[in-house]
C-alpha cells in the first residue's frame, strides 16, 4: 500500500523502513515539528530521572548531574536513546501506569526530576505525587502543529494516489485529518495505534475504513500492516 506517515521527521524515517521491509510505499508528512524549549531543571538533588519518550532528552545533554541520576523510563526506544547519553537505566515500564506501578512497588525513591513535553497526559507525575512524591518537571520539548504539507503531499492525496494513513496519537491524527480534508479522510485507511485514537477518526471515516492496533505499540501496528 502507499502509506502516509504523520509522525515527526525522525520517527517517521524510521517508520517509513519498516513500511519499506514489508513491501509498502511511504509517504512522509509529519503534522508536528519538534522543538527544544531550552528549559533548564533547578539545582535541587533528586532520586531518580524519569523521560517517557525519546523526545525528553531533545536539545537536551545531561549535566554531569543529571547523567548521575538513574533513568526511569517508559518503552525500550527511550532507554535506548538514554544509554546512548550515558544515562544507566533503573526499569523500563510499558507505559506511563506501568513504570509508576514499578516505582510505587519498589519503595526505595521518593523524589524524581521528569524530562517531559509540554502537550503530555500528566499521568506519570499525578500517580506519583499521589503517593506522597516530589516531582520537578522540566518541559524540554514541545511539539507545535505544522500549517501545511507540502505541495508533493496534497497533489497526491488529491490524485488518491495514497492508499492509507497512519495515525499514532489521538492529536496527530485530529490534526492530520485536518490537513487532508474530509474527501480524503474517507477514501483513505486509517490505521491507528490505539482505539482512543481509533475514536477521533470516526467522524471522518467510516467504520470499516478505521482498523485498531491490538495493542498501543508501533509493532502491533505492524502486525496489522502484514497481513
């Protein structure tokens, strides 16, 4: 299939392989542009660092320390990335309940300095400060919408010479459905990392044309692509 890829520049080429292994065409056209806020944390002493994308340590080199302090993470791409800084890696949660599970079970920290965006859920921080946690968060990057696709993008989807889109996230694909317009939302497949994602394509497509990852990870959505 010929596949559009809204995810920014870096994890779509990345994505955009894999779609290339398993026979398809991608097409590349992310809707958000990451950028490094410049923020800095204060001095203060933590017990552990927390990122839960590989995007936190953007624009951002560890101090000697910050690269002290162990690294809590959510999924093994983010861990990759934060041994690469020289970080050490104390566990790795599937997702942002699941690494504040682990912390919680494990007793030991009580303080933690979160590297995270600045458009995030707040789960992470909210199970932690429930339990009596302090934690500092430094927004080291935000992701800002892009205002249009290139020329390239729009011609083809107008030509309809795009077959299925790609969608990671319920704003990303609320704000790639917005780019393409309705005639093409409905003429193209929507496969979507998670049902709550699933859910914002629904006004735009119809139910057959929107297929759900069986589970919330960018190989999961692969299966779905293989078959």
């Amino acid at each position: 299939m010929r596949m559009l890829v809204t995810r920014p520049h870096d994890q779509a080429a990345q994505t955009a392989q894999k779609l290339v292994a398993l026979g398809h065409h991608p097409f590349l056209a992310p809707v958000l542009e990451i950028v490094p806020t410049g923020a800095h944390p204060s001095d203060e002493a933590f017990d552990l660092l927390l990122a839960t994308s590989t995007q936190a340590f953007f624009g951002f080199p560890p101090s000697n320390a910050i690269a002290a302090l162990p690294l809590a993470c959510v999924g093994a791409k983010t861990a990759d990335v934060g041994q690469k800084l020289g970080l050490s890696v104390h566990c790795v949660g599937a997702d942002s309940e699941a690494l504040a599970a682990m912390l919680l079970a494990e007793g030991n920290a009580k303080s933690a300095l979160y590297l995270a965006g600045r458009e995030r859920k707040g789960l992470l921080e909210r199970l932690l400060r429930a339990k009596d946690w302090r934690v500092e968060i430094v927004e080291t990057y935000e992701a800002r919408p892009v205002t249009a696709w290139p020329e390239s993008i729009r011609a083809a989807l107008a030509r309809k010479e795009i077959d299925a889109v790609l969608h990671y996230s319920p704003r990303s694909a609320a704000l790639a459905l917005a780019l393409m317009g309705r005639d093409s939302a409905r003429f193209l497949c929507h496969f979507c990392l998670s049902v709550e994602t699933a859910s914002v394509c629904r006004d735009w497509a119809s139910e057959e044309k929107i297929i759900a990852s069986s589970q919330p990870d960018e190989e999961s959505l692969m299966t779905l692509l293989r078959t």
